[in-house]
C-alpha cells in the first residue's frame, strides 16, 4: 500500500515538474511567437488605414511571400529536433549541436537565389492566378521590397530555435520587442511619408520589414556571442566550413517539415485566391479575419515549440514515460491557451473588426460585416487548430516528419480546399462556405495527427503470460 501510494506521489511530483518545466520554456516562446508576428499584424493594420485596395493588395503579396517563407521554415525548424535531441543524450555536445546550427544556416544562403527570383516574379504570379489587374500591380512591388528580409527572417528563427534547445527564451522576447517598436515607426515614416520621408505607402511598409528582420537577426548574433551559456557552444566558429552529412540530415528532416507547413500555409493562403474570385471586399475582409485567427494561433503554437523542445530531451534521453507527459500536457495548454482568445472573438465580432477597419466609414461598411461573419466560423475552428499544431510538433520532437506531411496534405487538399472551394465558387454560400472548408481541413487534421501522436507515445503492453 505504502509502495504504491510512493509511486502514485511521484508521479504527481513528475506531472507538475513537466509541467512547470514546460510553462518556463513556453510562456515566453509563446510570447515571442505572438510579438513577432505582430510585425505583421501591424502593417495590416496601418496599410488597412489605406483602404480596402491596398489591404487586399497586401494579402495577395503576402501569400507569395509566405509561399518562399514556407520553403525555409523546414531548414529553420529541422534545427529544433536535431538540437534537442543531441542535448537530451548528451548535454555538453557543443560540437554536434554548432554543426546542426551551421549546416541548417548554409541551407538558406543555398536557397536564397531561387527564393529571390520568385519575388521578383511576384506581380506576374498574381495575374497568372486570375488576380485583378490593380491588386497584382500594387502586390509586385510590395514583395519586392519584403525580400532583403527573407533570409534573416529564417536566421532569426534558426537561432531562437537553438537558444530554445539550451533554454533561453528571454532575451528572443526583448529583441523581438524591440523590433515590432521598431517596425511600427519604420512604417509610420515611409508608409504615409512623415518627417520629410516620401509616401511609399505598401512599398514602405516592405522596406520597412526588410529592416526588422535583418535588425533582428543580427542582435541575436550579438548576443549569443555574449551569453554566458550560448556562447560556449561557438556557433560561428569555422562558419563556412560544410559538414555534408549533417547537411543532408537538416535537409532530410527539414524538406517534410517544410512540406508539411506549406500544406496548411498554402491552404489559407489559396483561399485569398479564392476569395479573389468572389470579390475584392471578400479578399480584404477574408485577410482580417485571417490576421486575427493567426494571433490567436501565436500562443499555442510557442507553447507547442516548447513542447517540441521538451518531447525531444526526452526522447534523446529514451525516457519514454516523459515523452508522453511532455506529450500531453503540450495538447492541453495549447487548447486551453488558444481558446482564451476564441471565446472573446466569438462574442464580439464586429468589435474585432473595427480595430481593423474605420467602422464610421461607409466604405468599410461591407468589409466589416462580412469580417464579423468570418470570425465566427474561425473562433469555432481554433480549437481544432490548437490541436493539430500541438500534436504536429510533439510528433516533430520525436523526428517523425512523414507521416504528419502525409496526413496534413490528405487534411488540406484532399479534404479542405475541395470543400471551401466548391462552396466558395459553386454555392450560394459563397464566402462563408470558404470559411467552413477551412474548419473541416482542421477537424480531419486534428483527428488524424492526434490519433499518429497516440500511437507512437503510448505505453508498450506487457508481453502475456
């Protein structure tokens, strides 16, 4: 009795240890998620000031962008299990873990060109897809001046990725801070042209990006060379020599992560086509239900890169009990942290879509409504995004790339678009019916991802007697 009563306590004792363990490391990646893509949240904000047209304008040239941003996601994130696995088994592998770092930096200067060419190419891509001619002419030029801030936009997440992995989270957060201030007054200058700066409207507030991201990138160099604890590792130390068989590792595990991402990235974003088709009141009303939707997925999916952080010390460690806590208590925080903003958004819709769009403008008067009826949709499927999020990256602390990319592209495209195109081009349910396709991809890939999480964490039976 006493034996099991020990054993029940230290379990408890294990639970709320990974549990505190896993706040500490996702309640600032968290918040850094959600600051950091503030930079984004706040140039829809400003460019919406200008009207509807550069605001649908802004989201085509953001779907193009996020398509090249897609490709380096998978580089940038492979560097989380790699890191945290090697740091599971062995705590002081400096070498392996400076390796992973570098080789996964050499793969966005390889990409770089390709990437660069796409933007250049951007306004043509719009009107290939079917875009009106006025959104493509002004989208082309917008993702001209965001691509010098492509490739520090990848190192930015490559080394708050490995500060993770030695557990600094601070310090990402400060600078990140810093640098959404800092894109806030970029903007204001050389969107509307204040204090002598010309008016680039949608170009400034690209260049203005530009900045943010090569700022950031660059500070976190400075401080990894300083900290006490990242600079032992020498990140930078022999920085152009390659490692070929690390390379190959970061490209293995990166090109399904990237992949994977694009599927539902890409999914989101082709519905803007979508919506490009019904009309330009949908595509700028469809981006502000977006923007909000994508804030609120900011906290789960910090949290859930903390659990991935977690669930791979665990896993390079072979503690299999701890995998599966790491596991689940990520599931649960990032439900329980997404709905906080679901619930609120859900109740008051058409106040959340005057923080985006002048409600004492007539002009804005469609836009609004139409937002408002969005955001119901998208408050219901949070729950649902929270959920594939979570199990997608627990799956990743584990290295297990494949079959997440296998399920998130049956979820997205074989089941989602379908459904929101049809009822978006097909129906009288017109762009709601987008909307709902969106919620039914994330339902199937919650299920499915859930269930793969399922099966590789739980418990091995005992062999029968």
């Amino acid at each position: 009795m006493e034996t099991a009563i020990a054993a029940k306590r230290a379990s408890g004792a294990a639970w709320r240890d990974e549990f505190a363990a896993l706040l500490k490391l996702g309640l600032p990646m968290a918040a850094t998620q959600l600051v950091q893509f503030s930079v984004m949240t706040v140039d829809v904000l400003m460019i919406g000031r200008l009207g509807p047209e550069p605001l649908a304008a802004s989201s085509l040239g953001l779907v193009i962008f996020f398509a090249a941003w897609l490709v380096g996601f998978g580089p940038a994130m492979a560097v989380s299990p790699l890191v945290s696995q090697a740091l599971g088994a062995k705590a002081d592998d400096y070498d392996d873990v400076r390796i992973s770092v570098r080789m996964s930096l050499h793969a966005i200067v390889f990409l770089t060109p390709a990437m660069w060419l796409g933007f250049f190419l951007a306004g043509d891509i719009a009107r290939a897809l079917g875009q009106p001619e006025n959104l493509a002419r002004l989208a082309g030029p917008y993702v001209i001046a965001l691509a010098p801030g492509w490739a520090f936009a990848m190192g930015v997440i490559i080394l708050r990725n490995f500060l993770a992995a030695i557990g600094e989270t601070r310090a990402p957060l400060l600078i990140v801070i810093g640098a959404t201030l800092m894109n806030a007054f970029l903007n204001w200058l050389l969107i509307y042209g204040h204090w002598g700066f010309p008016r680039l409207e949608l170009v400034g507030a690209g260049i203005a990006s530009s900045i943010v991201h090569a700022s950031g990138f660059f500070a976190l160099v400075v401080f990894i060379r300083r900290d006490r604890r990242a600079k032992v590792f020498h990140l930078f130390q022999d920085f152009l020599t390659p490692h070929w068989p690390r390379f190959r590792e970061v490209v293995r595990l990166g090109w399904p992560i990237g992949v994977t991402i694009a599927f539902e990235g890409m999914l989101f974003n082709a519905c803007v086509f979508v919506m490009g088709r019904i009309g330009v009141n949908e595509v700028a009303a469809y981006q502000v239900a977006l923007n909000v939707a994508s804030i609120a997925f900011m906290a789960p999916l910090g949290l859930s890169m903390a659990g991935s952080v977690r669930v791979g010390l665990a896993a390079g460690a072979g503690d299999g009990a701890r995998v599966r806590r790491a596991a689940a208590l990520t599931v649960a925080l990032s439900i329980a942290a997404i709905m906080m903003v679901a619930i609120p958004v859900m109740l008051a819709p058409q106040f959340v879509a005057g923080l985006y769009l002048n409600r004492a403008d007539p002009a804005n008067a469609a836009v609004i409504a139409l937002v408002a009826e969005f955001l119901v949709i998208a408050g219901a499927f949070m729950l649902f995004d929270a959920t594939q999020v979570s199990c997608a990256q627990a799956l990743r602390g584990l290295k297990d790339v494949r079959w997440p990319m296998a399920i998130t592209g049956f979820a997205y495209w074989a089941i989602g678009f379908p459904v929101a195109a049809f009822l978006g081009l097909g129906t009288n349910v017109g762009a709601v019916g987008v909307w709902w396709g969106l919620l039914t991809s994330l339902f199937a890939a919650a299920a499915l991802l859930g269930a793969r999480l399922y099966l590789l964490t739980r418990p091995a039976r005992a062999p029968a007697r």
